[in-house]
C-alpha cells in the first residue's frame, strides 16, 4: 500500500498539527503567566512549547521521509480548544499531555507497528514518553500556582534568583530579591521530576 494512504500517514499528519497547536497554546499560557509576573514559570512553559515545535518537526520529517511533500493533507481529527485563567491553562495543558503520552501516541504507535513502520512507531512512543515528562510538570505547576506553594518548600532548600545568581537557603523564596530587586517571579523553580507519579 502507498504510504500517504495508510493510517500511519494520516496519524503523522494529526500528530504533525496538534504539535503545532499545543506549541501555541503553550505560548499563551506563556504570556498569562508573564502577565503574572512569573517569568521563570514562562520560561519553563516556553521550553516545553519549544519542545512540542520539536516534536512537530520529526513527524513532518517522518512525512517527507516516506510520503514525499503534498500539496494539502486533509485532517479529520479533534484538537484541544480552551482557555483560562493561568491555573487553567496549566490544568487544561496536563489534561492535553496526559492524552497524548497515555492514549493518542499509544495509539498511533500501535497502529505504525501493526502497518509495518517500527521506526515511526519508535518516534510515537518516544514522544510519548516525553509528554509524560511534561504532565507531570504541568501538575505540578497547576497545583503549586493554585496553592501559593510555587516558592514555598517544606524543607530550607536553594533559591536562586535568575536574574543575578543570589542565593538563599529557606523554605520560602524572597518577594523581592535583596541584590538586584527582581520580583518573586524571577526565582528560579524546583521543578519535580524523581518521585513524580506520571
């Protein structure tokens, strides 16, 4: 069977536009998250919106790869639609990762598998694995921006400010940083990731 006709090119193209559309909707919640104040929680959502361009790139290039360039590939598949507040976009974001490492790229991997193509099966579940990465984050942030717990620990740990490097040990970050005054926003986060249920 020629390629573009198979259900592995057609997940390829899905996967191909919801990595595109969560890199944006990533942006936004980016920038609510700077309205805010909350530049390094930006940043990190930033980093995983790049990560989701990333992940647009390698189907795109699995596409090519095997099908060739297209005029136009017809889609007929759902894609997330909402919008908040910064809590709920961080909600709605781990909802959406939680989908695609537990059920759509599963899915699409399975199906690449079943149709003979086990190095795009490979990629599905490689991406997968990351998006678990990034539900895990999203929880985290979601809960900790929720709670007012974003820049309190249990326990004294390290705070950095990213802006001049000053450090504090405590179990809460500063309001303002004592040497350079940047904003709470701007201490570096403890993101995470060894005991994180994915």
């Amino acid at each position: 069977m020629e390629f573009i006709k198979t259900r592995t090119y057609q997940n390829l193209a899905n996967a191909f536009a919801g990595e595109c559309q969560a890199g944006m909707r990533y942006q936004m919640i980016a920038k609510l998250a700077m309205k805010e104040e909350m530049k390094t929680l930006a940043d990190t959502v930033k980093t995983i919106a790049k990560n989701e361009t990333l992940h647009a790139t390698q189907f795109f290039n699995a596409m090519l790869k095997n099908g060739g360039s297209r005029e136009n590939v017809k889609l007929d598949a759902g894609y997330p639609f909402h919008a908040g507040t910064l809590v709920e976009g961080l909600q709605f974001a781990e909802s959406d990762e939680t989908d695609e490492a537990t059920e759509i790229y599963p899915t699409f991997a399975k199906i690449a598998e079943e149709e003979g193509f086990m190095d795009i099966a490979g990629l599905f579940k490689l991406v997968a694995e990351v998006e678990k990465h990034h539900k895990a984050i999203f929880h985290y942030l979601a809960n900790a921006v929720k709670d007012g717990t974003l820049y309190k620990n249990e326990s004294p740990i390290i705070w950095v400010c990213s802006e001049c490097g000053h450090q504090h040990v405590s179990t809460e970050a500063w309001k303002v940083c004592p040497l350079c005054k940047a904003k709470q926003g701007y201490v570096e986060l403890h993101l995470p990731f060894e005991g994180v249920k994915l």
